[in-house]
C-alpha cells in the first residue's frame, strides 16, 4: 500500500499561499526559539524570494537565554532580518510587527498587508490574538485573520 505522505490539505495551503503571496507587503515567519533551523520550512524561503520577511523566534521565553541571542546573531551574519519573542507578550509582539513594517515598507502610505505563516504550533495564533491586545499602542495595527486552508485553523 502507498504511503501519502503529502496530503492533500497540504498542497491546498501551498497554492493558497502562492497565490496570496503577491497581495501581502511583507512576511512575518513564526518560528521555534528553541529551534529556529528545525522550525522552518523551506518552502517558505521559495515563496519569500522577492518578499521581505522577518524570522520571528518565538517562544524565547522557553528557550535557553544564552542561545537564542547566537542564533539573532548568526542570522544577522548572514543577512537575514529575524527577531525573537514571547508571543503572550503584546509589547514584544508589538515591537517585532512594527520592526517588520519599518523595514519593509518604509515609505507606503497605505495600510499594510503582512502575512503571518510557519509550521504549525509555533504561536501564530498566540501571536495575532495578542496583537490587538490593550497595550498594543492605541491600536495601531488592525488585523483581519484568514485561516490558511479552509477546513483547518491557522
Ligand atoms: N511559553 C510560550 N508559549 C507560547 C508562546 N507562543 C505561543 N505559545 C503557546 O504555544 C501553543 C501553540 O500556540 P498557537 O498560537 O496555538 O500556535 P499556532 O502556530 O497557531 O498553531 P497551529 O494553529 O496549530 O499551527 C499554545 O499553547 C500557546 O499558548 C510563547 O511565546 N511562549
Ligand atoms: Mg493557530
């Protein structure tokens, strides 16, 4: 018997994102503190190709503090914007959007369309409910949230 280890969700979501990837302003990729290279996907740097993204290590708060700073520094080396976070921690979360804002889209005026991905379970959820939470400054970031594929949360 054949083993499909592709199923079909998965191929759905990947032509989702394809297709919506040219309507965002720039790409916020939730990954693992704990593990930022397992945590990718690297289809994700396939799509981002000509997009700004920024690699958020999430969950810093359960990784160990002494690596998690290499890691921004390893990614810094090699050009690669990346930040980490506590998503329950609206101010960080605050900060990593707007660092994401300033260095993607500096000069457009319009409201900015960031998409949020990565694996499942790294805190995207976490991450967009804190977003609007009461200390977000005066609620400078609206979100409008679209699950990945249809029959699945994000
Ligand atoms: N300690 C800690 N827990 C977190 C953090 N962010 C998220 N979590 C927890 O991690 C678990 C998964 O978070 P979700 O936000 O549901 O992750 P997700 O990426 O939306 O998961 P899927 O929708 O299944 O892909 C939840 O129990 C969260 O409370 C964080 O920064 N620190
Ligand atoms: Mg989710």
């Amino acid at each position: 018997m054949a083993i499909q280890w592709f199923p079909g969700h998965m191929l759905e979501t990947e032509n989702l994102l394809i297709k919506e990837i040219s309507r965002v302003d720039a790409v916020l990729e939730i990954l693992d503190a704990r593990l930022p290279l397992a945590s990718a996907n690297p289809f994700v740097d396939k799509l981002c190709k000509h997009k700004f993204r920024l690699k958020v290590l999430n969950k810093a708060d359960l990784a160990d503090p002494e690596t998690t700073p290499l890691w921004l520094e390893y990614f810094e080396k090699n050009r690669i914007p990346a930040l980490s976070t506590c998503g329950t921690e609206s101010s960080q979360v605050f900060y990593a959007l707007r660092d994401c804002v300033d260095k993607a889209v500096r000069n457009k005026a319009r409201k900015l369309k960031i998409m949020v991905l990565g694996i499942p379970n790294t805190g995207k959820s976490t991450i967009l409910n804190t977003l609007p939470g009461k200390n977000c400054q005066n609620r400078q970031f609206s979100c409008r949230y679209q699950t990945s594929a249809k029959s699945r949360p994000a």
